[in-house]
C-alpha cells in the first residue's frame, strides 16, 4: 500500500520525521510550524488517514490534552523499561518547576536565570536542583540551562527567543505531569526485608 | 579637438586629493599608466562623476573616505572639465561649498584664472571675481547634481545655462550616466548575463523602482503573525480559556475582595480591643459595684416594708382574734336566748310593783282571824318553811349537783378550751411557719414570675440586631438601586449594540455595493481591454494591418469612411488596385471636412492604457472607500466598543456587586438568624433556669400547700377528737347531772307531795276555821295564787340576771366596737396590701435592674474575653504566617472600629480562605498562562503575562482581556488584518505592474542590442563571428509568486479580504478564496526567507542567454559565459557588448537630433587584452562615437593605441604627479 492511498496531508513526512523521534507536537508549540502541524493531525478527517496509514508501520497517534504523540504498537518490556528510566529524572525536574514561587506551568515563559536565581535564594529549591543527575553543573544556571535543553530536546519546552534565552512551556508539558500523577507509592509492610519502598507506575 | 563635436575635452585637478594639479586631456582615447594605487581609479571616477554626477554612485567602497573628503580635502579644491564644442569650449568648476556645488564659465579652460601670480590656488571668490573682471560669464552656483545633469545632457530650461550641453538628452537621458556608471563598476572577467541584465535594468530603473523584499517580507509577517493570532485567538480552546479565565477573574477578584474587607476588619477589630480592653475591664468593675449597691438598696427596702407589713399582720390578728371572739359572744349570747331575757328583764318592775299590791290585800283580808290565821299561818309556814328547808335542802343538793356537775362540765369545758386553744395555736404556729414559708416561696415564686415577664420582654442583643437589621435595609435599598441601574445598563448595552450592529450592516453593504459597482465596472473596462487587445493582436493579419503596410495616410481619407469593425476583420482579403485609388469604390469624395474615426495603434494603446488606468483609479478608489469603510468600522467599533464595553463593564460591576450584595445578604441573614437565635436561646437559657426554679418553687409550694393541708386535716382530726371528747364527757356529765338530780327531784317531788298534802291538810284546816269564822277564803285563794304568779315570773326573771348584766357589760365593752374594729382591720389589710404591691413593685425594679447590669457585666466580661482569646489567637497563630504579609498592610492601616465579627473568627476565616484563594489563584494563573503560551510572544494582541507577574498584573490581564471581549477588539483586528491583507496584495500586485510594465523596454534594448551585435563588423579579425542576445522568461521563485499574487489581485479584485475569518456559510466562497489568498502570501514568505534575496529588481523579471561564437567556439545559449577564450578575448567581449550596450543607451536616450557628441567609456584594467584586440576595440568603440579611457598597470605598449596617454608618480612629498608619456598613436 502506498501513502498516495491514504490521500494524506503533505506536512506527513514532516510529523512523521517528529514524533518518530519521540517528539510531541503542540498546539501552542511555534517553532517549524508546530501549531500548523498540530491543526493538520487534529483535523478529524487527517487524524483518521494519520492513524491508518502509521498503523501500518507499527506507530500509533496519542492523543494528549492539546498535543499528540507516538506511541508504538507491540512495544517490548525492555523498551519500556528503558523509557520509564529515561523517565524518572523528570520526576525530580516537574518537582523542581512546580515548586518555584511562580509555578511553572502550560504556556509559561521563563529564562534560565530567573530560576538559578530562585534555587539560589531558596535552599530547598537549590537542594531539588542539585538532587537532578546532570552532568554539567559547574553552576546552578548552567545546570537549568542544561534541563531546558533537555526539555526542549523532548519538546516539552521551546526557546523562543535565543537573545534572551526566553523559553516557552509546551502542552506537551501535561504529559509530564499525567505520567507523574499517575505514579503511585507503595510502601512495604515488611513482611519480608527486601526494598522498603518503591514506584509503581500506573 | 575633434570634427568640431561636443566631448568632454579635459579634465584638471587642483588640490584634489593628492594632486595638486593636473591638466588631463580626452578628447580622444586616453589611458592612465600607473602602478596601483597611485591614483589612477580615482581619475577615472572624477571622470566618471562628469557623467554621473552622482558622488555614491562612483563605487567607492563603505571603508573608503566619501567622494567629497577624499578628493575636495581644501577650500581651493576644484574639479574643472573643460567641454569642447562646435564652435568653443567651455568648463565647469566644481568645488565644495559645504556640500559639491558647479559653476559654468563661458570660455575655455585657462589656469590663470584659478593661480595667483605665485601658482597658488584661489578662493572660489577670487575665481568668481576674477572672471567677472574679465567679462566672462560665469554662471551661479549649481547646488543639485540633479539640476547640473539636465545642464550637461540638455534638458535645462534656462536659456543662460542650456547652451552649456554636452548632448541633448530625451527624458531617458539619465541612462547614458548610469550606463556609462555601470561599464565602469563593473570589472568582473567573466560575462554572466546577470551582469547585463542587471547593466539594462539599472539603465532603466531608479533606485526606487525594486520590489524591497525585506518590506515585502515585513508586510507579510505582519500580517502573517496578525493572521496567526487571530487564527489562534479564534480557536476553540482559546475561546474555553477566555471563558475560564474570566469566570476565574471573577471568583479571584471576589475572594481577593472578601480577604481585604476581612483583612480591614480583623485589623479594626484589634485596634478596637487594643483600644477597649482597659474600658472594658473598668466598666465591668463598675457595673460590679453598681450590683452591690443595688442589691443593699434593695435589701434595706425590702426590709422597711417587710417590718411594717409585720406590725400590720399583728395588728390585722389582733382584730381578727377579738371580732372572732366577739361573734363568738355574740353567738353564745343568742343561744342563750339573751333577747327574750331582756325582754322579761324590761316585766320585773312591773311584776314587783303587782307583788306589793296584791300582798296588801292579802295583809288586809287576813286581819279578823289573825290568830287563827296565825296559827295556821305559822304551821304551814312551819311546814311550808320544812318543806322550804327541804326544797332548799334538796335545791341545794339539786344546785350543788348541778352546779358540780356544771362545774365539771366547765372543768370539761376548760379543759376543751385550753385544749383546744393550746391545739389552734399550735395549729397557728405550724401554720404560720408554713404559711411564711410559703408566702416567701410565693413571694419567690411571683419574683420568678415577673423576672420571666421581664426577660419575655428584653431583647437580647439588641444592638447587634438592629446593626444588622439596619445594615440589611441599607443593603436591601442599595440591591435594588443597582438592580434597577443594571437594568438600565442592560437596555443601555442592548441599544448601543444594534446602533452599532445598524452601523456595521450599513458599512457592511456600502462596501458591497461599491466593491460590486467596482467590479462592475472593471469588468466593463477589461472587457473593452479584451476587445482592444483582441484588435491589437489581430491588426496585423486583419483590415487594418493591411491599410498600415501598403496605404500611405489610410486614416486621412479611409480611416474617415470605413466602419471600425471593418477594419479588424481578417477574411476580406484587402488587395491594392491603383485604379480605384483615393476613390471609394470609383467614387472621389471630398474628405477634408471629415473627422476621422479610425485610430492609430498608439491612439489603440492609449485607449487600453486609459482603461487599465481607469481600472486602477477605481481599485484605488475602493481601496480607499475600504480604508475608509474600515475607518468607520473602527470609529465605530471604537465609539460603540467603548460604550458598550464600559455598560457592560458597569453591568458585571453592578452584576458583581449585586453578586456580593447576595452574599453579603445571604449572611447577614444568617448573622441576623444566629443574633435571633442566639437572642431566643438567651432568653431560653434564661428562662430555663427561672423556670427549673419556678418549678422547684411550684412544686415547693404544692408541698407547702400539702403540708398545710395535711396539717390542717390533723389538726381538724385533733379538734375532732377533743370535741367528741369534750362532747361525750360534757353529755356524760349532764347526764349524770341529770340523772341525779332527777332523782332528788323525785324525792323532791315525792316529799313536796308530802309536805303540800300536810299543807292541804293544814288549810283546809284553816279554811274550816275561817269559814267557821266567817272569812272569805276564796278571795284568799286567789290573791295567794296571785302573788304565786308573780314570785314564779320574778324567779324566772331572776334567773336571766347575771346573764344579761354579762350580756349589757359585754355589750358596751365589745359588740358595740365590733364595726369600728372591723373597719380597722379592713383598713390593715389594705395597707397590708399596698405594702406587698410595693414590694412586688421594688423586687421587680430591682431584678429588671439587676439582670440589665448583669448582662451588661457579662457582656463586658465576655467582650474582654473575647478581645483577648483573639488577641491572643492573632499573635500566636496569624501573625507569623504569610497570609499576616499579605494583607499587613491594610490591617495596620485599619481603623479603630467596633465588628460584628471576633477577632480569632477573622483570623481563622482568614487562613481558610487564604489556602482557597491560592488554590483558586494558582488555577486562575494556570489558565492565563495557557492563554498566553498559545500566542506568539510579540502578538499584536499584547497577550502577554510575564513569568513572574505579580496578582495584579494577573488580574490587570484578566481586565484588559475583558476589555477586549467587550470591546469586541477581535473584529477591529480582523477588520484591520483583512485591510492588511488587502493592502499588502494590492501594494505586490502594484509593484508587480509597475515592474513588469518595464520588460516591454527591457524586450525594445535588447532587441536594439542584438541588432547592434548583428551590426558590428568583427570580418576583419574573424574573431568572434557572433555574439546573440535574447531573453526568457524568469526562474525567480520570489517572482514567480509574486506574479502569481498580482494574477489573484486581478482575477479577485479585493473582494476576498472579506473572507477573512469569515464562518458565514452564505460567503464560504469568499472565505476559500481568502484562504487561497493567505496560502499564496505564506508561500511568498517562505521564499522570500529561503531565497535571502533583498529586493526583486527589474532584471529579476526575465532571463538573459547569451550565445557566442569564437572562432571555432561556439558557447550555446547560456547565462554565464565564464570562458569563451584566453582572459584577452573575455575582455574584448565583455568590452564589447559594454559598448554595444552604452551605444544602444546613448542612442535611445538622446535626443535624435543631437549627433554631434562623443562621451567616454570608461574601463579600468585592460592590461590583458592583446594589442590586437585593443585596436580592434578601440575601432569598434569609434564607429559608436566612444572614447575610450583605460588603465594599464604598466607601459607595454598597449598605450600607443591610445591618442593620449598619462603617467602617474608618486613624489617624496607623497603628492602624486599626473603627466603626460609622450607616445605616438598608432590608431585611434
């Protein structure tokens, strides 16, 4: 089957070359056009030929409040097991956002600097800073430029202004915060004396 | 000089730049010899500013001094250039006088006029000066390049400077200086078609005359970006945000509100205690003392009635004892029959007197037989004083029976009395005990009652009641006046929303009336344009091209007789016959007084050039009615918008305050319920325990009341008994009495009976003697019987004596006091009464007084604890937490006041709703955040929140956005973005026209151009066989679009701006063309960004090939020609077709009858070319009236081709040194 049966949108390659790298895409999002590409996949008729034709090739469409993303079909445990890894040092890093005086939240615009200087007067919040493994963290701003970066890389944020390094939280951030309140702790009774305590990911 | 044309014949520099003087001659090739930067391009550009006059467009670089300090350093700096003419030469000075300026002088160049006699150069005064001495004219100065340029090529009006030309050019003449600008601006080696297009298109264009991509792209991403918010703005989503927020807003602001107020109030409250606690406690002490005093004040009163009501009880029982005594008398008296004894006692007299009387008639009858009598008398009286002794005897026995037993019975009577006064005051005292104690619960029990009556009638909390009740009718008074004002507001709103919606249809059908008038009309116009397009096309294969080609003036005598139509048909077949000529078939007519009606090509042309201006006039017509139609819309939005957003504003605000006014309402009526309620249960908790003891006391007295009955039935059972007792002995005892002395009366009876018979005896023994002695016994006999009446009735008298001697002393002593004691004991016991009505009256102020003061007591008791708990509550609990931060200030700032509310259920209100408030504000962030992420960050909207936006920025956010909602700010934007649009295509599709209207010049050049290569002979070298030009079409994507955008324009008019946005189903059309219009301008956008062009220019609109041919080479037709030969031969051609192109130029845009001028071409660096090849350009430079200037590095013999030649040298004081290499021309 080709994709000139689907009658897709011409934009499919590029969601495809996006969310086939794992990447959101958001409604609020700018940058290469990531609104339109948005109003395209939301488009019902669009999202029909979308899901069919990435059925195909083992992808399914996620719909998220105001973003979608990829999901693929048959994933093994493995697989899983490694992105739940990936995923928990953003349980430290939603920690840290939503513990600033100003939440951080969907739509947001920050810069770094304002909350190096944040963690920097606030000894709780530097703590939950330096709690997050990165590996560049000669200072406290270098390490918030480093979570930018790595949640822009994951599009849960865009820069959207390098002059002032301004940056942009994007729907796709929810996914985050779905992901996290969906985790449920448990805590051993201590019948036996194994782990004390873990995370259970619902 | 040369041929006697006009040339610039020399150029002289004095102190320009680092020459102090240099006379150059050109007036015919001339090349400048020297090594780099010794100055030779800087002579070739004073060259070229003759020509050009234009000091940026000489190519000098940004890093480079400007022309005008780098060659006019001093104030004696003079550029001069001599000008040959037909008949003599004159010269141009330029100088600078703050800014380039130009003189023209009548004579040839002479340098006396610019030296002193010790070859220092002049002042430009002192020129001036000099040459006005000498009577040589010399014009004013010429302060624009623009006015010295029409000067020079021939188109300056005034008759002084016109003859100072160096040819006469048309209007185009500006491309002969940019033409000859250009050869020398461009040095590259290679010959890319780029450079001529750009070399033609710069001849033909202005600066002006480009498409600025840079303000095209601006243009497009603004309204890119106004399109995009508006898109963004319009979405669902965003419309559900809008909604939360301001339904978040309101709840923020609300609660925002509540805290404030509380804040001022729990602030009042505590400057209130702060103030009041040491009143307070001082008022409480004195409402303390008040209670002592009054509860003394009332003692001592109620003791004084009390004692007084005590000596009128004794004197009441005294009363009471002796008129109970009295009766008592009165009674035993009647029982005794006392008034039938005192109505015997009033006979005795009367009865006494009869006895005397009837005795002395007994004495009188009695005196004959007085011894007889006497004897007798004296036997009976023996026996009659025998028996009187024995009746004695026996009365006394009867008496002293009678009296013993009478004396028992009083004994018996006595006793009884004893016993039983003993038993009543016994009963008395017990009864007197209960009945005190009773009376004193009753006493209580009645206190209760009028406590009860008085607690029945206060009002609890009153103060308080009547604060809210006041406030709620206040409240109540105010709703209404804003329901009402809302109302109002409301109609207002209504009103103002259909004028305005009247106004928008009204523009709304006056902009489509005009647009379909418009287009009415366009279309007539196009349609006219079709039909002369059509005959255009077809004029020369019809009537008409036929008339053209073979009849000399067909317009002077066919064109005033044939039919138009005619005249474009192609299937008549025309043919010429001489026979018939100047005759309509055969027949001559006269057609000097005939007007023509055919037209000429150009009148065709007009015609079609007038329509399309037409067609333009009516597009910027509309545009303008557009603009103005949006003007309006705007004022209207802007004057309606307002108002209606402020009634609306107002609307919320009453609706707002109306909302709180609810709640406010709400709860003062549930305040109002919990003072009533608290009022009732104060009355209750009061009433409850007066009525716990009312029913102790109640149940008090009934026992009382038990105890007394019970007492009294004892008593009675006691009396009973000792009545019975007394009664039995008492009957006993007269029985006995009676018994016995019945019994002596018996005796009695029987010895009377014995003794009356010796008495009987006796008598009739008298009797006997008496009758024997003759008296009358009968006579006697009834006198005795007589006086035996009377003794018995006077016995029976005496009898009642002691009785009613009793009864008379008693009398007077008691019974006839009886009513006076009476009516003082009645007195008593009203004063006895007034006495307790007193007492109830004094108890009744006192407790009334007493619970007022206790209450106030208690509530200046419970007020101090009250003040403070909260206090207390205030510094330990809230006064280190944030929420104290918050609204510190208002609560410092609060004044002093009395609440309704205390001082820890402000605080405590205040931490509940603070934890509310921030959840409620971190949602209403929340949305904004949202809201704003989805725009750009510099939208037009100004959506735009900062990360750390303070509660108020929020909510200035949360207004503004409301502004805009009631405003309806949203239209006012589509409207202005669909303008934009509108606009924007309109200015592409005008600028498109006004470029492409150029390639018709562009097709007229570079047809002349391949004519004039046709034209040049290269035979004699063989050379280059050909060189051929020709154009195609564009590949530039940017105008590709671009076209394609000015194509729309006119296929849709400005119809679909309407479009825009628009969801109206009746007009989807006109939104799928908008849509099409949107697409066309991003697609524009983005090739505009991935082209980096900056402007598209007149040579973007068409592609150049060249195809060349040398000697057995042939090129092809190719943009780029990058080798055709050796460097030389790329030289030679690129020369070549520079000069063909400066001919062509020339030539088109002078005037034709101006022939007699040579100008200069000036290329730099030909030190490549072959001496062979040098000639051979310098000769085809020739045949086209060129001079030639060019610069060699070196002497190498190139410069003996050239008829002057110029060597440059740099000298130790670093001054460069112009002068002439003497070289003989070998061919020029």
């Amino acid at each position: 089957m080709l994709a000139e049966d689907f009658n897709l949108p011409k934009q499919t390659h590029e969601i495809f070359s996006l969310m086939a790298r794992g990447n959101f895409i958001s409604s609020n999002g700018t940058k290469e056009g990531m609104n339109r590409l948005y109003d395209v996949i939301n488009n019902p008729d669009n999202f029909d030929r979308f899901q069919a034709y990435f059925n195909v090739i083992r992808y399914n469409i996620e719909r998220g409040n105001n973003f979608f993303y990829f999901s693929k079909l048959g994933e093994t445990n493995s697989e899983l097991e490694k992105k739940l890894e990936r995923f928990e040092r953003y349980i430290d890093i939603v920690d840290l956002l939503a513990s600033m005086d100003n939440k951080i939240t969907i739509g947001s615009r920050f810069r770094p600097s304002e909350i190096a200087e944040e963690c920097n007067a606030n000894v709780r919040l530097k703590q939950k800073l330096q709690k997050i493994p990165l590996y560049r963290s000669e200072t406290l701003h270098n390490k918030v430029r480093e979570i930018c970066d790595l949640m822009s890389r994951d599009s849960f944020l865009e820069m959207e202004d390098e002059k002032t390094e301004s940056y942009k939280v994007l729907d796709a951030y929810s996914y985050l915060l779905d992901v996290i309140n969906s985790v449920a702790i448990y805590e051993d009774t201590g019948i036996d004396n194994d782990s004390s305590s873990g995370l259970i990911y619902n | 000089m040369e041929n006697n044309c006009r040339i610039l014949n020399r150029i002289v520099e004095i102190n320009i730049s680092n020459v102090k003087y240099a006379d150059i001659e050109l007036s015919g090739n001339t090349c400048f010899v020297g090594t780099n930067n010794f100055g030779k391009t800087s002579l070739q550009r004073a060259i070229l500013f003759f020509y050009s006059a234009n000091s940026r467009g000489l190519g000098i670089s940004a890093s480079q001094k400007p022309f005008e300090e780098h060659y006019f350093r001093y104030e004696n700096s003079y550029l001069i250039y001599e000008i040959s003419t037909e008949d003599k030469s004159f010269f141009v000075i330029v100088y600078r006088h703050n800014k380039i300026v130009f003189r023209f002088v009548d004579a040839p160049f002479d340098p006396d006029f610019f030296f002193t006699a010790n070859d220092e150069a002049m002042k430009i005064k002192e020129i001036v000066a000099g040459l006005e001495k000498k009577g040589i004219y010399i014009s004013n100065q010429i302060d624009t390049f623009e006015r010295y340029r029409n000067i020079i090529f021939g188109t300056e009006t005034d008759k002084q400077l016109s003859k100072f030309h160096l040819l006469k050019g048309n209007e185009k003449y500006q491309n002969i200086p940019k033409s000859i600008t250009n050869v020398f601006l461009s040095s590259k080696s290679s010959v890319d078609s780029r450079f001529i297009k750009d070399f033609i298109a710069n001849s033909l264009t202005t600066e002006n005359s480009s498409i600025k991509l840079e303000q095209v792209e601006r243009q497009l991403r603004q309204f890119n970006e106004k399109y995009s918010d508006i898109e963004t703005y319009l979405k669902k989503e965003s419309v559900q945000l809008i909604e939360l927020i301001d339904k978040k807003y309101d709840q923020v602001h609300m609660l925002k509100g509540s805290q404030i107020e509380m804040a001022d109030k729990l602030g009042s409250s505590l400057r209130f205690a702060e103030n009041q606690n040491e009143s307070m406690r001082d008022a409480s002490k004195l409402k303390e003392v008040e209670l002592e005093k009054l509860e003394a004040d009332f003692k001592q009163s109620k003791d004084n009635i009390e004692n007084k009501q005590n000596d009128i009880r004794e004197e009441i029982g005294y009363y009471d004892r002796t008129i109970r005594e009295s009766n008592k008398k009165l009674k035993e008296y009647s029982e005794k029959n006392i008034e039938e004894a005192l109505v015997k006692n009033q006979e005795r007299e009367k009865l006494t007197v009869e006895m005397n009387i009837a005795r002395r008639e007994y004495e009188s009858l009695t005196s004959n037989v007085s011894s007889i009598e006497l004897k007798y008398t004296s036997l009976i009286e023996q026996l009659r004083n025998d028996k009187s002794a024995y009746v004695n005897k026996i009365n006394s026995r009867t008496s002293e029976i009678f009296n013993h037993y009478n004396e028992l019975q009083l004994l018996q009577k006595n006793e009884f009395n004893k016993s039983d006064v003993e038993l009543k005051k016994k009963r008395e005292e017990s009864l007197i005990e209960i009945n005190s104690e009773e009376t004193a619960k009753q006493i209580e029990f009645n206190q209760m009652k009028s406590e009860e009556k008085i607690i029945r009638s206060t009002r609890f909390y009153e103060q308080e009641i009547k604060n809210i009740e006041n406030e709620l009718a206040e409240l109540r008074a105010v709703s209404y006046k804003n329901k009402s004002e809302r109302a109002i507001k409301h109609n207002m709103a209504q009103t103002i929303q259909r004028e305005w919606e009247n106004i928008e249809i009204k523009l709304k059908t006056a902009l489509t009336n005009r647009v379909n008038q418009t287009n009415i009309e366009i279309i007539k116009l196009k349609t006219e344009i079709k039909e002369i397009e059509q005959k255009l096309d077809i004029q020369n294969d019809a009537f008409y091209g036929f008339l053209e080609k073979n009849v000399k003036n067909w317009h002077q005598n066919i064109g005033k007789v044939v039919n138009e139509k005619l005249l474009f048909r192609t299937d008549i077949s025309p043919k010429l016959k001489k026979e018939t000529i100047d005759t309509l078939y055969g027949i001559s007519l006269n057609l000097e007084p005939v007007e023509i009606v055919s037209k000429s090509i150009e009148e065709y042309q007009f015609d079609k050039n007038e329509r399309l201006a037409q067609i333009r006039d009516l597009e910027e017509s509309l545009t303008q009615f557009q603009t103005a139609n949006s003007e309006e819309k705007m004022l209207a939005a802007d004057k309606y918008g307002k108002s209606l957003g402020e009634m609306k504003e107002d609307a919320k605000v009453l609706s707002y305050s109306l909302e709180l006014s609810d709640k406010r309402e709400q709860k003062l009526v549930a305040e109002l319920e919990d003072w009533n309620s608290k009022a009732g249960k104060e009355i209750e908790d009061s009433l409850s325990s007066n009525r716990q003891r009312l029913n102790i006391i109640e149940e008090e007295l009934s026992i009382f009341n038990k105890k007394k009955n019970n007492l009294i039935n004892d008593f009675n059972k006691q009396f009973d008994k000792l009545k019975n007792y007394n009664e039995d002995r008492l009957k006993d005892l007269k029985i006995k009495q009676e018994t016995e002395i019945s019994e002596i009366e018996v005796e009695k009876k029987n010895q009377v009976k014995e003794y009356e018979i010796k008495e009987g005896k006796l008598s009739k023994e008298k009797d006997s003697n008496f009758k024997k002695k003759g008296v009358d016994s009968k006579q006697i006999k009834i006198i005795e019987d007589k006086m035996k009446e009377i003794k018995s009735l006077l016995k029976d008298i005496e009898q009642y004596s002691q009785i009613i001697s009793d009864y008379l002393k008693d009398k007077r002593e008691i019974f006839d006091k009886l009513p006076d004691m009476i009516q003082k004991k009645e007195e008593f016991i009203k004063s006895n009464n007034d006495l307790s009505v007193q007492l109830e009256e004094v108890t009744a102020k006192y407790n009334l007084k007493r619970m007022e003061l206790n209450k106030q007591k208690r509530a200046f008791d419970e007020e101090l604890i009250n003040f403070n708990n909260g206090i207390n509550f205030y510094t330990n609990n809230f006064r280190e937490t944030p929420v104290y931060s918050k609204y510190s200030d208002i609560i410092e700032r609060a004044e002093a006041k009395r609440t309704n509310y205390n001082i820890l259920d402000l605080c405590t209100q205040l931490l509940k709703n603070d934890s509310h408030f921030n959840e409620e504000y971190g949602t209403f962030q929340r949305y904004v955040n949202e809201f704003t992420g989805k725009f750009r960050i510099d939208n037009h909207f100004n959506f735009i929140i900062r990360n750390d936006a303070s509660l108020g920025e929020y909510e200035r956010f949360a207004q503004n956005l409301r502004s805009f909602i009631n405003e309806n700010k949203i239209e006012l934007s589509i409207a202005e973005t669909a303008t934009q649009i509108g606009l924007v295509t309109d200015s592409i599709a005008n600028k498109v026209n006004e470029l492409s209207g150029q390639k018709d010049k562009i097709q007229h050049i570079i047809t002349l151009i391949a004519e004039d290569f046709k034209k040049a002979e290269f035979d004699e070298s063989k050379l280059i066989e050909f060189i051929k030009i020709r154009l195609e079409e564009s590949d530039n994507k940017v105008y590709k679009l671009l076209k394609r955008i000015q194509e729309f324009r006119q296929e849709n008019g400005l119809v679909y701006n309407e479009g825009l946005f628009n969801t109206d189903f009746a007009t989807g059309q006109k939104r799928e063309i908008s849509g099409k219009a949107v697409k066309l301008l991003e697609q524009l956008r983005n090739a505009i960004k991935e082209q980096e062009q900056e402007e598209i220019r007149l040579q973007d609109l068409f592609e150049l090939k060249f195809n060349i041919k040398e000697g057995m080479n042939e090129t092809g037709w190719t943009h780029k020609i990058d080798s055709i030969g050796s460097t030389g031969t790329d030289i030679l051609v690129k020369a070549i077709i520079y000069i063909t192109l400066l001919h062509v130029f020339i030539k088109e845009s002078s005037h034709r009858s101006s022939k007699d001028f040579k100008v200069h071409c000036i290329i730099d660096e030909v030190g490549q070319i072959s001496s062979h090849y040098l000639r051979e350009l310098l000769r085809f430079a020739k045949n086209r009236n060129i001079m030639m200037i060019n610069g060699l590095p070196n002497k190498s013999g190139l410069e003996s081709h050239y008829k002057y030649t110029y060597q440059f040298r740099r000298e130790e004081n670093n001054n460069v040194r112009i002068f002439p290499s003497i070289v003989t021309e070998v061919e020029a």
